[in-house]
C-alpha cells in the first residue's frame, strides 16, 4: 500500500494497529434563556433519568470489573458525581430560575468543564471527559433516545475530539481497534480504560486530524504517535 500522508499526535497506548477510520464530531450544544417552566415537573423528570443514568454507568461498571476491578472503580466516581450534595443543589437553584431540564443540564455541565479546565493540576484538567460523558448520558435520557451511536459492524479506528471513558465499553470487543483524538490527556480516564483493553490511542493531533476522513484507511502506532493515511 502507499502512504499519502503522515500525521503525528502523541503516543499514550498500545502498538501498531491498522483499521478504516470513522469520526465522531461533537455535537454542539446550547441552552434556552430564563423562562415560565413548570418546575416541579422538571426536577421530577430530572430525579428520573438520574436513576436511569446510574442504572446505564453500573451496567459498564460491571462490564468493566470483568477486565481490570480497579479500572472499574472510574464508573462509580461518575456514580459519586451524579449523587454529589453540590450538584444537586445547583441543578435545584437552575430549575427554581426558571430553566427546563435540557438547558439546566447544557449549563450545568459547561460551567462544570470551564471549573476543572481552569485548575492547574492536569488529574484535574483530565476530568473534563468525565463531566463530558456523563451529562451527555443525562441529555440523551432526557430527550428520550433510548440507544446510543450505532457504531460500524467491522473493526475501525475511532476518530474523535476526546475520549469519554463510556466509549471503551459501548463498542464490542475486537470491533474497536484504536483510537485518535484531537485534544486529550494521557491521565484522563478514557485513556486509562483503552490501556486496560490494550486499545492503542494517540492523542493531541490537534487540526491536523482534520486529515482524516470517514472510512480512509489507517495505520498508526500508539507507542511513537505515527499515522499514516493510506491509498485504498
């Protein structure tokens, strides 16, 4: 095969893996201003897709004890989160301004990102994928989407702005054979999780993984963080 481009990130996992490559784009996101809601009903509606959001992370949980206990023990801090005194407070005084669920959630989880992103600890920093994943689980429950992202019945590469830690066990075994990421950290949970299932990851490729199309076929390695686009 020839090689029509070569691009460099930073090697965090794994070794050489080839694949097609399917991206996921962010979403973006945005929140409704202040209005007449009916409150009572939004903060019953949130304590439900609350439990129906731990009920989705012990299901993981247990998929994840399987491979590595102490790995696993990243599911129940985003239990802990989801139970966090703090937050229900917040989430209460959001709803009692006047937002509905959807936009309290979107606020929420932006004004928790900005706190971690602005700490000068990376761990810290790191949870940002965290906070990420799980309001998205919230969001999608409150919408009412019942399935996450169908993802390709044949082993791809994942290539995507971040690893949200809930990725490494979604996707079947064998059909996830490595990651890309644009931004990233190698601390950050995601990160740690693809390790334990010897996923090879490279991260912080920045614009250049603007490069990569859907189903071009790839070949990287996660100890130098070289990828290589291939001609098909």
């Amino acid at each position: 095969m020839i090689v029509l481009i070569e691009i460099r990130g930073i090697g965090v996992s794994g070794k050489k893996t080839s694949g097609i490559a399917y991206k996921i784009e962010r979403k973006q996101t945005s929140y409704h201003d202040i209005r007449k809601i009916d409150t009572e009903h939004e903060k019953q509606r949130f304590l439900v897709i609350l439990q129906k959001a731990k009920e989705e992370i012990e299901d993981l949980y247990q998929k994840a004890l399987e491979i590595d206990p102490e790995s696993a023990l990243i599911f129940t801090s985003h239990v802990l989160l989801l139970e966090d005194v703090e937050m229900m407070k917040y989430m209460d005084n959001l709803l009692g301004q006047g937002y509905d669920l959807l936009s309290a959630l979107i606020r929420m989880k932006e004004d928790l990102k900005s706190n971690f992103l602005n700490m000068q600890s990376e761990i810290f920093r790191s949870k940002v994928d965290d906070v990420e994943d799980i309001f998205d689980r919230l969001a999608r429950l409150e919408s009412g989407e019942k399935s996450e992202s169908d993802f390709p019945q044949i082993p791809f590469i994942l290539v995507c702005d971040d690893i949200l830690p809930s990725l490494i066990y979604r996707i079947p075994e064998g059909i996830l054979k490595g990651i890309i990421t644009r931004f990233g950290s190698n601390c950050s949970h995601g990160v740690i999780l693809a390790r334990t299932k010897n996923i090879p990851v490279i991260i912080r490729t920045k614009n250049r993984i603007d490069q990569i199309k859907n189903e071009d076929q790839l070949v990287m390695n996660g100890e130098s963080g070289a990828i290589f686009i291939l001609d098909k």
